[in-house]
C-alpha cells in the first residue's frame, strides 16, 4: 500500500476538519484513508463522486465483507451531505431533535 493510502492528505485533512463536529468522519479517516482522500479527490466532479459513494454503499459482486456500522454511518452521512441531502447529519440530527420536542 502507497504512502498516501495509509495517510489523511492535507487537502483532505483540512475538509474534514472543516465540518461540524457531528459529521466529522473518524472512524472513516482512521481505518480507511484512503478511501477519505478519494472523497475529497472527488468534490469537483458530483457525477463522479456520487458514482464512489455508491460503489461503496453497495456490494455488486457480492463478495465484499463491508464496513462496521460506525463507518458505514459516516460514509451515508457523507454521501447525504455532498450528493444528496444539504447539510448532512447535523441537518437531519436537528430536525430528530426539533420533532422530540414537540
């Protein structure tokens, strides 16, 4: 494995470190970083990128053994935050947040 698989680059370093605390993907950079800096690799290109996240999510060949939740949570939350739902988990924890309260 190269020097950059098993290493945050900066520029992704400094993205993740830019979200809100509760979307900041830890489990993700720490087991997987290289998946983390392809992500970011990715930002410019949201056809591109929403193609990964999907091969991700989903096993086609059936032969893959998956993620942990933990990361698998980080990796929709992502994938809901830059593809599909604007502002990620912290948008979908306050809206939980604001329904418990009524």
């Amino acid at each position: 494995m190269g020097e950059a698989a098993r290493h945050l680059k900066p520029e992704a370093e400094s993205f993740y470190k830019a979200l809100p605390p509760a979307d900041y993907p830890g489990k993700l950079i720490a087991t997987y970083p290289r998946i983390a800096n392809q992500i970011v690799a990715l930002l410019g290109d949201k056809a591109s990128l929403a193609r990964y996240f999907e091969g991700l999510l989903a096993d086609e060949r059936g032969t893959r053994q998956g993620f942990d939740f933990g990361t698998l949570v980080e990796i929709q939350n992502l994938f809901d935050r830059l593809v599909g739902i604007p502002g990620g988990f912290s948008n979908t924890n306050s809206l939980l947040h604001s329904l418990l309260k009524k």
